[in-house]
C-alpha cells in the first residue's frame, strides 16, 4: 500500500506540474528536463528550435537532464551574437565538451582551436589563399571540374530527358574541387556514373554523429562511443576511412618533395605543398617542425576539406564555414542583451537558420524568395549586418574562405545557367535535413533543357 500510495503522490505531483506548465514552449520535467521534448522534434530539429525561439522573444535557455550536461542557452537575437562574436568575443571558447564531440574528425584544427592556436593556423590559411599560386589553382580546377564534370553530366540527362539530383551533383563537384585545392589528389566523384565514394559518405556520417552527440547527453555518447554501438560506429569507420586517405596524400606528397630537385611547378600548387615546402619567413620556420608533423598537416587538411566541401552545393548564399546550422561555445561570464543571465562555463549557441526565419530581424516577408533585400535603391548590393545574415560568420572569426566560396558559387551558378534550364521536379518536396551543414533532405531533383541559344 505504501508504494500505490507513493506512486500516486508523485503522479499527482508531476500531473499537477505538467498542468501548470501545459502552455510552456517546451516543459521542464524533474529528472530529464527538456530533454523528451528535444527528443519528441529530433525529426524537425531546425524547425522546432525556430518555433521555440519565436515564442520567446529570440533568446532561450534549455534545461537537460540533471544527470547530464546538456543545458544551454539558445538565441537568434543579432544583439546578442554582435556581442558572442564580437564585442565579447575572447570571453566565448569552443570548451572541452565541444572539441571532445568532433574529436575524432576535426582534431585540433581551427574548427576547434582556441587562442594562439587558432590564431597560428588562421595565419597559415590566410597566406595559402593570397599566394600568388592560389587564384591560378581556383581557376584551373573549377573549369576542369565544370567542363569535364558537369557540363558532361547535364548534357547526358539533358539528352536523356531524365531527372536528375542537382544537389548532389554540386556536393560532388565541391568535394573534388576541396580535394585537388587541399591535397592535390582528384577522387574523381563527379561522373555520369554517381560513383559511391567510402570518403564522401564518411564524411557526411561523421557530420551526422557530431549532430546526434549534441542532442544527447554526454555520459550516453561517451557510453556509447566506449561499447562501439549505435550511431557511434559511423564515427570510428569514418575517421578510419577519412585518416588513411589523408595520411596516404600527406605521405605521398612529402616523398615527391623529397624527390624533387627543381622549384614547385605551378600546377603542382596545392595546400598540402604550401605547408610542406620551406619557409621564408623567419616566424614560420620556427613553426615548421610543428606544422611539418603529419597530425598536425591531418588535422588542418581535414577542417579545410570540411569547410570546402560544401560550398556550393547548400544554397547561393551558404557559406565556407562549418558554423552554418549552429555555433557552440563556452561562455566565460556574460550578461545577455535580453536580461538572461547566464553562469560561467554555459554552453551558448546561435542559429542562423532561425535567425533567417524571424520577422524581427526580416519583416513580415521573411519567409518569401526576395534577392532584392541586397540590393540598395540604387541597384548597388546592400550592406546587411554580419550579426543579422551569419552564414559567413562575423568578428575575428569571420569565414577567411568567403571570396573562395563567392567565386566558386559565381562560377559555377554562372556556367551552369548559361548553357542549360534546370527546371524543378513538380511536387518535388524540398525539407531541411537534420545535419550540421544544411542540406535538402530529398535533394533537389530537376529536369536539365539546353539552352536555345545554343
């Protein structure tokens, strides 16, 4: 009698605080938090998160379990991320929570790198985007790639007058061109055929796992990760497949440097060489045994590939950078422009997908196709706020690949639209998917017609 009689009172007791709480966005239960509504929506997370941030004014805090460290705080109010990426900037890290969740893939590169780190690798970057080698590279790899990759496979479903999933033609054109750009090693995935490529698909695996260890405790993950089972087998397969690839180009290129006794050829031009080869400056050369490590040049190769390899296939205005969907970071002690307050070490994040979506920010139009927003009265492009329009992110950590992302979409939108109509599958649905990296869940099927003209 004394367990019913347990029993009941704490069915009283949580009927009663569900009752109390039936209006709340989200319902904070004893125990598990928010957790089971997080888990309710996990099918429509991007959604679900704009919904809840619009019922509560663009800033939320999210309560976990009390066995996990799972609370944070959530917001798409452009004051605030002026102020997490900007005006505070130095008071925002990634944390340990955060480099442990990508680990295995982007290791200590600058996708996870803090302070002189971050800023030593920022450096390195910079210098192998201005080398007077790397505009020629672009070039040369984008037309190749787009005459001898997508031209050849429009003009066969045009031909054909078959659908095909523009999407993912883009993903595999973006995914050859970071290769070659980075590594110098062409996986050759753009072809009629739609080869299946075990580097591609680990990677988008491995972008899937690093979602999932955010929407779950870190205990389980972990738990998981240790027991080899669930979604966290497709991490360790991944980065097994993603390691031996880079490790086999970072091998094969020292030895063809060891090889070689005349200057680097300027179409040999590649990031891997750039990092390999001997440096002029005297602040680099004391960096170089440390640079010239292959986990080093790993870990590098591997967050340029991220970020590269999805540039065009997103949309015309996605950006380089892995921060599309979210930014994480560890708040060292802040007070929010919405009044909230938070302690040190809460997680923070921001959602540009949300942001996108707000009528605060964008009017009552936010949800309509309007390119004209960029454009000034004058017929000029505008200038929107990097705190407004994130994709490229802003402050000190502001995507150093935009004018590579620009041009590269430029190029290719500009190729494509020229020489073919891409006319969209009717009925076709088209959903965000539940990745780190915005994508189509269905892909983006169209019809290919030549151009007339022609």
């Amino acid at each position: 009698m004394l367990r019913l009689a347990f029993l009941f009172i704490i069915f009283l007791w949580l009927s009663f605080r569900w009752w109390r709480n039936r209006s709340s966005v989200i319902i904070n239960w004893p125990v598990v938090g928010m957790l089971p509504g997080l888990f309710l929506n996990s099918s429509r997370i991007h959604e679900f998160l704009t919904h809840v941030l619009q019922q509560c004014g663009g800033t939320f805090a999210f309560k976990g379990p009390w066995f996990g460290s799972l609370d944070f705080l959530v917001t798409s109010n452009p004051a605030n991320v002026h102020h997490i990426l900007r005006k505070k900037v130095f008071n925002y890290h990634k944390g340990l929570e955060f480099k442990e969740i990508f680990a295995e893939s982007f290791g200590d590169g600058i996708f996870c790198a803090d302070g002189d780190r971050w800023k030593t690798q920022r450096r390195t970057i910079h210098s192998f985007i201005k080398d007077s080698k790397f505009e020629e590279a672009v070039e040369r790899i984008i037309q190749r790639k787009v005459s001898q990759g997508i031209f050849v496979i429009l003009e066969h479903f045009s031909e054909q007058r078959e659908e095909v999933d523009m999407q993912d033609v883009l993903k595999r054109f973006a995914f050859d061109f970071v290769c070659l750009l980075m590594l110098g090693f062409d996986p050759n995935s753009l072809s009629i055929e739609f080869p299946r490529v075990p580097y591609k698909q680990a990677y988008y695996d491995m972008e899937e796992v690093a979602l999932q260890r955010h929407l779950k405790p870190q205990r389980f993950w972990k738990l998981q990760k240790w027991l080899q089972i669930g979604e966290e087998r497709k991490m360790k397969n991944g980065s097994e497949i993603f390691d031996r690839l880079l490790y086999q180009c970072i091998s094969r290129k020292k030895e063809l440097l060891n090889r070689r006794k005349t200057p680097m050829d300027r179409d040999d031009f590649d990031f891997l060489t750039f990092m390999l080869v001997e440096d002029n400056n005297q602040e680099e050369r004391e960096m170089s045994a440390f640079k010239k490590s292959e986990k080093y040049a790993r870990d590098m190769a591997f967050n340029l590939l991220s970020a590269g390899s999805e540039t065009p296939c997103a949309s015309p205005f996605d950006s380089i950078h892995p921060y599309l969907s979210s930014t994480q970071s560890r708040l060292a002690r802040t007070l929010f422009r919405a009044g909230i307050k938070s302690a040190k070490n809460t997680r923070v994040i921001y959602s540009p997908y949300s942001m996108g979506r707000m009528e605060e920010i964008w009017g009552g139009d936010c949800l309509e196709f309007k390119p004209e927003r960029w454009i000034s009265n004058k017929g000029e492009l505008g200038d929107v706020s990097p705190y407004k329009f994130t994709a490229f992110n802003a402050g000190p950590r502001a995507c150093i690949g935009k004018e590579l992302a620009m041009v590269e979409m430029k190029a290719v939108g500009a190729a494509v639209i020229w020489n073919y109509s891409l006319q969209v599958v009717e009925n076709h649905p088209i959903l965000p998917s539940n990745s780190i990296v915005l994508h189509m869940k269905h892909g983006l099927k169209v019809r290919v017609l030549k151009r007339s003209h022609l």
